[in-house]
C-alpha cells in the first residue's frame, strides 16, 4: 500500500463577493511526522497545522505518523482566514486512510477549527454559500451554529456538523445522513442584529414623528418612489437628520434576489444570521470616517466593504456632508452613476456592489443660520466663508442628485388634531409601492426596476419620449445653461416619478415643472 496517494476537498476563497474554487490536496509522504501548508496562505491559514493536528488528536482521529503535504490550489492565489480548516483537516484525514475520499473534492467545505475538534464559523459564510453554488457546487458542509444560514441560500444542499467527528462519520456512512437543517426563510421587517437579552425593546422610526414639514415628507416619498438621490440644506434643527433617518420606513421590502444580496454583505461580519435581510440597510458614517471606511480597501487578498458597499439597495446618509474630506466625497460620484464600486490595489482588483440611495444634509454655512428670518439667530458668517463651505461639496456631485430641498426652522409646535393626523410610514409606504408597481410594469422586459435607473436616451428616444409642448421648460433650462444634459434626464426620471405616485400615465407639464423646482432647490 503506496502513501503518496493524494486526496481532495473542495472549498471556496472570497475575495469581497466573489468567490473562487479551491482544491485542498493532500498527501503524504516518507518523511518525519510534520505538516506544511502551500499555496499561498496567509498567518491565519498557516496556522491551521498546529490547529488540524491538535484536533484530529482530541477526537481521537490522528492523522498519519508521516509527513502530510497540504497544497492550495490554485496556488496563485493569495488565501485567507481559518475557515479552510475543515477541508484541510478532512483531506489530511483522507489522504491518512482514516476515511474514504469519496465525494470530497464534490462538496464545498467551510469551518474553523477549535482545539477540541469543534466547528466554528468563518467570516462571510453566507457569501461563501453563495459562491458556491454559482461554482456549480450541489452541497456544502458547515459548522452546526451556521446550518440554518446557510440554508437561506436556495438551491445548494446544507450538511452541518457540530464537531470533526459528526464530519468523518458523516463520510464515513457514506454520505447517507443527512444533517441537513429547515431551509425555512424568515421575513423580519427588522434589521439583522445580534439579540442582547434584557436590552428594551425599541420603538421603530415613523415618519409622523416629522412635525412642520409636509412638503419635506412629500419629497421624501417622491425620492422613495423612484430611488432618487436626496439632499437636504437647513439649520439646525430642521429635522434634516429625522428625515433621513426616515427615508428606509417608507422604502418597499428588498425582493428575494436583493436580500440574498444585502445578507450576502451582511455575513461578512462576524455575526451568524438566521434570517435574510428583508428592510433596505442604513449606513450613517461619521464624518470623521477614513476613506476605506466609506469606500472599502483592501490588502492581500482581504476586502473589507465600506459603508457604500454595506447599504447596497438601501440608503447611504452623509449627514454634515461638508465636512467630509471632499475626495471622499467625490468618490461617490462613480458608484452613484455604475451602481458599483470598484478596489484597485498592488495585489488585489475586485468590484463590491453600491446600489444605493444618497442622501447628503448640510447646514447652510459654518454656524448653520443663514438665510434664517429670525433676527435673534443672524448668521455672522462672511460671504467667502460660506460659499467656500457650499463649495466642499462639488459641482459634478451636486449634479448627480435629483432632489434638492432646502428646510426652515419649524416655528411653531402644531397641536395633534385626530381630523389631520400626520401619514404614517405604513402609508407612505403603500404610496411608493403602488408607484414602483406602476413603474415595473411600464419597465417590464427591461434590465431596471425603478426610474433612477432608466438611461436618458430611453426616456429621449423611445416612445416614452414627452411632447415637446410638456418638456419646453426643460429645453429652455437647457438651452440658457441652468441644467446639464445629465440633469435634463435627471429631471425626466423624477417627473415620472411624481407621475407614478398621482396616477398618470404620463407626467403632465405640472409634474415636470415640480421635478425642475425640486431639481434646482425647492423650499420646503
């Protein structure tokens, strides 16, 4: 009986979303007892020998008393993480003869390994499964603690094991027991978290909390309806940040395809999840947040998404927007129009997902009060400074958001009058989700869903187009200079949006006429 016999285990490498096969081979050979893993590992996967060692021993399982060769292949290919340790161990053991080799390089493997033979979870197990499946794999096998995660992945049979042993013995019995868990999908309207027991309860955020600024609301179910980028220009106090915060309450659940997709950036923390993300994300960074932070970078082979990246099909709040360093800032420019955002390093070239909705809050000058009518909170700013502060906000950025909306202080407090109560998110809701329906099926057989999305020669050159008797103000603006071409359509798509949500089948001039007020910096 030959020793150099080598065996094989499938397992995948994430590079941000994407996932790559990987091989585990194993074999060994006529050399003192020892193990060397190849194939470009880094600290962590290096260090996985000490750990597949100690826990082939607890469990009582020892690998051969030769040398075991480990190879990663491809072998180009930087890797990461602990989370191959289940394939190394398990084609260790293969190639050791203390189990059958069969079906191993057919089944992707995913697990971190603890001293005691236990299975952990590794970072992005969700994105992983994913990847997997997109591979061509038919079944994966993960800790116990992450079975029902990765069942959220449909298409893709799920074995999960508690420890190395219930792994051999699985292979052991030939594949025949299956530790498959329900593949049931929960629909929590809430955000995945991890639950903290005896924390409170929190209420969740309604738009009828807003007081003294209904055209503001309006606007914000115009930028809901059609997944508009959104700014907002007031004092403090306004309710700048309240409206934001808002925006995600009236936005529609995420379809089946964008929660896989949100989860899938969700997993790439270290919390397990036990339901897909059905609300569109939030991300509110600081302003003192570092570029990597908004973007993403990388080293290596390790991506870390930036918040731009984790509120894919959600909403991305730059409250203080002019104090963001201005390059951070305009790097939004490029997602905002691809939908993408693209990692360039020495080693490493990815792209992440950045669907998202932008919504930049600014006061209007350092001390925030000019232009407010109450004498009592003048604004002291000189002319310089103030158009230098409007000005960290560039003009090709300005240009790429649809609503501009300037906010008062509210001045008074309006009693609670049952007759008139103020709309409820649930309301608004139902509002943007018939307009997005009346959208999808006049986009039906299209590559969008929304109208943010509609290229300007579609609306222009297609049966779409408007007459020129309804879009004259458009090409008056045009003409004199006050609108750029990618704000003409910009202008289109907002009208439509304000069409859907009054039930025209057309926008009419007065639609139009309210997208280029609100285009150009509507008082609220």
């Amino acid at each position: 009986m030959t020793d150099d016999i080598v065996c094989r285990a499938a397992a995948v490498a994430l590079t941000g979303l994407d996932g790559t096969a990987v091989t585990v081979e194993a074999a060994v050979s006529q050399q003192l007892p020892g193990m060397t893993i190849i194939g470009l590992p880094d600290t962590a996967l290096a260090e996985a020998k000490l750990r597949v060692r100690t826990a082939t021993t607890q469990a009582g399982i020892q690998l051969s008393n030769r040398f075991v060769t480990v190879n990663l292949s491809p072998a180009a290919l930087p890797k990461h993480g602990a989370g191959f340790d289940l394939a190394i161990a398990l084609a260790a053991l293969a190639a050791s003869r203390r189990m059958p080799a069969a079906h191993l390089a057919d089944t992707v493997h995913l697990g971190e390994l603890g001293l005691g033979g236990e299975l952990r979870r590794p970072a992005g197990l969700l994105s992983a499964t994913v990847a997997a499946r997109r591979l061509g794999f038919r079944r994966i096998m993960v800790p116990a603690e992450c079975g029902d995660e990765a069942a959220l992945v449909p298409g893709i049979e799920v074995v999960a094991v508690a420890t190395l042993t219930e792994a051999v013995e699985w292979y052991r019995q030939g594949c025949q027991v299956t530790r498959t868990p329900s593949p049931a999908v929960h629909t929590s309207n809430r955000p995945v978290s991890a639950a903290v027991e005896g924390t409170p309860k929190q209420q969740p955020d309604d738009v009828s909390e807003i007081v003294g600024q209904p055209d503001a609301v309006e606007t914000l179910v115009i930028a809901a309806a059609g997944r508009h980028h959104l700014s907002l220009l007031g004092p403090p106090g306004a309710g700048k940040t309240m409206l934001a915060m808002r925006l995600p309450t009236v936005l529609p659940e995420l379809t089946d395809s964008e929660a896989l997709e949100a989860s899938s950036i969700a997993s790439l923390g270290g919390t397990a999840l036990t339901e897909l993300v059905r609300r569109p994300p939030f991300e509110n960074p600081h302003h003192t947040a570092s570029p990597v932070a908004i973007i993403g970078g990388g080293m290596g082979n390790v991506v870390r998404p930036g918040a731009v990246t984790r509120a894919h099909h959600g909403v991305l709040l730059m409250d203080e927007a002019p104090e963001f360093p201005r390059a951070v800032l305009d790097a939004l420019r490029q997602p905002l129009e691809s939908g993408t955002i693209e990692i360039h390093r020495a080693q490493l070239r990815t792209a992440l997902p950045a669907r998202v909705q932008l919504v930049l809050a600014a006061n209007p000058c350092p001390c925030g009060n000019a232009g407010s009518p109450d004498t009592a909170l003048e604004c002291h700013c000189p002319p310089s400074v103030r158009v230098r502060y409007q000005q960290r906000i560039s003009g090709p950025l300005a240009d790429r958001i649809d609503l501009h909306l300037t906010l008062p202080r509210v001045s008074r407090v309006a009693r609670s009058d049952p007759e008139h109560a103020a709309p409820t998110s649930a309301e608004l809701r139902a509002r943007v989700v018939r307009a997005r329906e009346r959208a999808g099926e006049r986009l039906r057989g299209t590559p969008w869903r929304v109208n943010a999305e509609v290229p300007g020669r579609w609306l222009r050159n297609s049966e779409q187009r408007l007459p020129r008797s309804d879009t004259a103000i458009l090409d008056r603006a045009l003409a004199r200079g006050g609108l750029t071409l990618r704000g003409y359509d910009r202008v289109l798509r907002v009208a439509w949006s304000i069409a859907d949500l009054a039930g025209h089948e057309r926008p009419r001039r007065d639609d139009i006429a309210q997208a280029l007020l609100l285009r150009n910096g509507a008082e609220s």
